[in-house]
C-alpha cells in the first residue's frame, strides 16, 4: 500500500503527459495533412475536409471528439477514419511512456551514472533537457506520418527540432549544473572528454560553414533534377553524389582541428554550455555521418541516389538530443526494423492477396530513436551480447 501511495504522484504526471501527448498528436495530425497539401499550418481553422464546415472547439479535443461524434462528421456524415485518433492516442503512450521510463523507471540502474541522471535531476530540474526529447518524438512522428505518405521529409521540421534541441541542451547545462561550475551529475546522452567536447564544436562549426556556403551558391545543391532522376545513368548519378563530399569534409575538418587544439594545449575546453555544445555537436555528427556516408558509398556502388539527404536530417536532428552512444545504436538497429517490415507487411499482403506497401527509411530512423532512447537498459546489453562484447 505505501509503495502505490508512492507511485500516485508520477501516475498523475503519467496521466497529465498523456493528455499533453495527445493534444501534440493532435497538432501532429495537422501538420502531417497540410503541409504536403502547401496549406498553412495554423490558419484555416481546423474544418471538415470534405464539406468544408469549420469545427466548434469541443469537436477538436483529442480522442473523445471522434468517439462522441462516432467518427462521423456532424454536417455530412462523412466517416472520419481512425488513423488521427490513432496518432494521438499513440503520441500521448509515448509522451507518458517517456516520463515514467526516464523518472520512475529501470533508469534508476545505480551501476550507471549516465544512465541515472535523469532520476538524479528529477522533472523539474530536468525540464529542458525533457522538452528536447518530447520536441523530437513530435518532430520524429510528424516527420515518419509526412514521409511515408509522400516519400518526402520536410526540412524545416527537421531544422526546427534541431534549433530547439541545441538550445534546450545549453538552457540545461546552465541551469541545472551539479554545483559549482562542474556537471557533477553527468550528462543525459553521456559527457565526452574535453578533446571530444571540442572536436563536436568543431563539427558543429562545419556544419555551419558548409550551410552558409550552400546558400550563397560556393557548393552546389545535388540531385536537383528530382523528376529526371528514373533518365540518370550511373555515373551520373555517381558524379552527382561526389559533389556532397565538400559539405561532408568541413565538418570532418572542424572536428579534427577541435580534437587537436585541445590535445595539443591550445585551447581550453571547460564548462557547462561547452559541454553541452561538444555533446549535442558529437550526437548530430555521428547520426548525420554515419547516414550520410552510407547514401554516398551507396550511390557510388549501386549508381543510384541511395537513400535521401532527408534521412541525414533527420539524425542529425536525433543526434542532437539522444547523443552520438545512441546514434550510433540507431544506425545499427535501424536497418533490422526495416527488414522485420517487409517480412510482416509482405505476409500480411500474400495472405490478404494484395501488393506489399513500400515504406521509406525515414519512419524505420524514427521507430529506432525511440526504442533506442527509451529502451537503452535492455537494448545496450542486447547490443553487447549480439556484438560480443563483455
């Protein structure tokens, strides 16, 4: 009995993320309908999207809405499918599932630090660095929704999840540092050496190079001709991808000369929001790199664009908030997922006799963020044991 009295604060925060989950689910929907369709995101009001009647408010609250009108518009009694209650049900059990796993969860392991933290800070004191992952699970989900119907991810969610997550993670490490000047508590995604802090500035540095010399016009934007890539020849299409390499090597270069200066005793690389900076800019390189290297040497042995500049977006945007440890899981388990699908899909259409569905890359990147992140003291010792390692 005192043990449930316990839990009954974090069930009711449980309860309170799972109606704020449902309520970004709901946005989610939005965003994933009108931007493919190049409507705005906050005007028109929310309407039926066969008559066109504007909703009154109590017709837009998550879930309830539907099952009160019985997935029925109240003016043409056209069906509303189930697919938007889905997503905002499913965005609330990720938005309490978070919560619950990161403060009251197996992330109390006291054998790792790193893996404690978030149980050390507590919700409160851990407010940015939790807002940063709840922006990128809606940023992930709206981004997965958006590119499975189109086959295209929407660059300035992934910008935007981006901005958010790096400004979250330096709010954190200035507010919240352990005492004294030093984050005695450790890091969420864990903390990196100082040669390592520098060399993700550094990255971060080159990444910022590479984007201003993008739209001044220095380096050349590839595979512009998106409806002429089917007529592209091999190598074409391999001489398309080598131009990316510049805009891949400054942040390779801006690394390096980080990690060296430090190493060398040239600079100093102390404090929080260094910290913070050299963490989130490992996390982005090690995602974004890993991907982006991959469609590279893909397209140079298939001669074909392998895999899209989307998916390196999207990590990088991960990357940010999970840290490089995770990104790196990610890219291993990712592919893994993508295969259970077409095992599962291509049986369920062979017994429905119908055609398998194709699914891009992108949802399978954001499904492995998630297990990865929130599933990191089952998935690390599975990792280990499939790898071999003690």
């Amino acid at each position: 009995m005192d043990r449930l009295v316990m839990l009954v604060p974090t069930l009711l925060q449980a309860i309170f993320m799972f109606a704020l989950g449902a309520c970004v689910g709901s946005f989610v929907n939005v965003v994933a309908w009108r931007w493919p369709r190049r409507q705005g995101i906050v005007t028109p009001p929310s309407r039926c999207t066969t008559c066109g009647r504007g909703l009154r408010w109590w017709e837009n609250v998550p879930m309830l809405s539907w099952l009160l009108l019985r997935g029925r518009c109240r003016t043409c009694g056209v069906r509303l499918g189930a697919g938007h209650v889905l997503v905002e049900a499913g965005a609330g059990l990720l938005f309490a599932g978070t919560f619950i796993l990161l403060f009251a969860g197996p992330w109390r392991e006291p054998a790792a630090a790193d893996a404690s933290w978030w149980l050390r800070l507590g919700p409160w004191q851990a407010m940015p660095a939790l807002i940063a992952v709840l922006v990128l699970w809606a940023g992930l989900l709206a981004v997965a929704l958006i590119d499975a119907d189109t086959g295209y991810v929407p660059l300035p969610v992934t910008m935007l999840v981006t901005v958010v997550g790096l400004v979250a993670m330096v709010i954190q490490a200035v507010l919240f540092r352990g005492g004294s000047g030093a984050l005695a508590l450790g890091w969420p995604s864990g903390a990196p050496s100082p040669a390592w802090c520098a060399a993700g500035v550094g990255g971060l540095l080159g990444v910022t190079l590479s984007v201003m010399a993008l739209q001044l016009g220095l380096l050349p934007r590839t595979f512009e001709a998106a409806g002429e890539m089917e007529d592209w020849t091999a190598s074409q299409s391999r001489r398309e991808v080598l131009k990316e390499v510049p805009c891949l090597l400054l942040p390779l270069i801006g690394m390096v000369l980080g990690h060296r200066f430090v190493t060398t005793g040239g600079l100093a690389a102390e404090g929080p929001v260094w910290l913070s900076l050299g963490a989130s800019g490992l996390g982005l390189l090690v995602a974004a790199g890993s991907i982006w290297i991959t469609r590279i040497l893909g397209t140079l042995a298939f001669g074909r664009e392998a895999m899209g500049l989307g998916d390196v977006h999207l990590m990088a945007a991960a990357g940010v908030v999970v840290g490089w440890r995770d990104a790196a899981l990610v890219f291993l388990i990712a592919p893994f997922l993508a295969l259970v699908w077409v095992a599962v899909s291509g049986g369920l259409a062979r017994w429905r006799g119908g055609q398998a569905r194709e699914l891009p890359y992108g949802p399978h990147l954001a499904m492995a963020c998630v297990l990865v992140h929130l599933g990191r003291p089952w998935v690390v010792p599975a990792a280990r044991a499939v790898l071999g390692i003690a």
